[in-house]
C-alpha cells in the first residue's frame, strides 16, 4: 500500500432524516478541518439577521464532535431551541491511486467504501414533535438561574461553564465524609475512627 495516495474522499449524499423540513433550511455541513468559530458566525448570521426558525449541522468521522460542540454553543447563545438528534452510518468512497504501478499490473487506482457513524442535528425555535426520536426540549433557563442564585452561586465566574447539570451525587458523599472525619477527629471516640481521620489528612 506504500505506493497508494489518496487522491479523492467521496461522501454519499443523503437526504436529511428529518420530516417536514422546509426545502430551504440551512446544512451546516461539519467537517474534521472547519473552524468553529467560521461556522458559528454564519450559522448565527442565519438564525440572528435572516430570522430563520431552523438550522441543521451535520458531521461524520472526526467531525462528529466538533458537530456536537457547534450544537451546544447555538444552544447557549439563542436559547429555547428544541433539538432532535439522529446518528446513522455513512459511506464513504476513498480513492487510492497508485504512485509507482508496476509494468503489467491491473490495478492503477483502489476504491475503499468505509462506513462511518455520522450525526445530524435539527436545531428549531418552533416546537418539533416530542415523540420522535432523539428529541430534547429546550433546556429551561430562568429557573436554573432562579435556583443557582439563592444557592449564592457566582453566575459570572468559571461555574457558568457547568450550569446545565446539577451537582452529581458522589459530590454529595463527599462532603459527608469530610464531615464524618471531623466529627471523629473531634470526639476522638476510639482507635478506629482516629486511624481513619488520619487516613483522610
């Protein structure tokens, strides 16, 4: 395979597994190598100045993530978007040329069919149907906001990052255990609990 450059990538076309879309919506297509911030400018430019009510990104391979990442930033900056996320498979055709073909041998170029996962998702400002699947309502945001602020959180500083889940559990065990250990180092009620503040120090 030494000799073999590939020279083309080939992306079948398939129609978005979206109902009812309107002819025109826009396919923000993701690439391995696209800049985010460039799609984010046009994608937002579409929603923001052109007024539309939905977009799609979609992206395959490597670019599943960055497709992801896009999503999730739409969905901060616009809010009260609903979503509906579908994963498939996609093939690819890759064409491998050979660079230094042997006198006699057949094969000059070689096609590779892969098959790829590749996601596609429907960002919407107009309700989508509930039941379908892979939908996600609009995350509520005033009511998160309500909640972190009387829990005194500093809705400014680096915790916005995380705003969308509430603390996991084994944070909470944390804390209990920290507790645990003062209480025992306090009492100092036998051998056992001692070992094991010193254990935790």
């Amino acid at each position: 395979m030494e000799n073999f450059r590939k020279v083309r990538t080939l992306e079948e076309e398939s129609p978005l597994p979206f109902p009812d879309l309107p002819p025109d919506v826009v396919e923000m297509k993701v690439k391995e190598g696209s800049k985010i911030r460039n799609l984010m400018n046009f994608a937002m430019a579409q929603m923001e100045l052109k007024g539309r009510r939905q977009i799609v990104f979609s992206g395959c391979g490597r670019a599943v993530t960055k497709t992801i990442t896009c999503v999730e930033i739409m969905k901060r900056k616009l809010g009260g978007l609903h979503q509906v996320t579908k994963v498939r498979y996609k093939t690819l055709l890759e064409v491998w040329e050979n660079q230094d073909p042997l006198p006699g041998s057949g094969a000059q170029n070689l096609t590779v069919h892969k098959n790829v996962p590749s996601i596609c998702i429907l960002l919407s400002r107009d309700p989508l149907d509930p039941n379908q699947t892979g939908y996600q309502p609009p995350e509520p945001r005033h009511g998160l906001e309500l909640q972190l602020g009387q829990a005194g959180e500093d809705m400014s500083g680096s915790s916005s990052k995380g705003l969308k889940r509430p603390l996991p559990p084994p944070h909470e065990e944390l804390l209990t255990k920290k507790l645990q250990v003062q209480v025992s180092d306090g009492q100092r009620a036998s051998g056992s609990t001692d070992h094991q503040a010193d254990h935790h120090h």
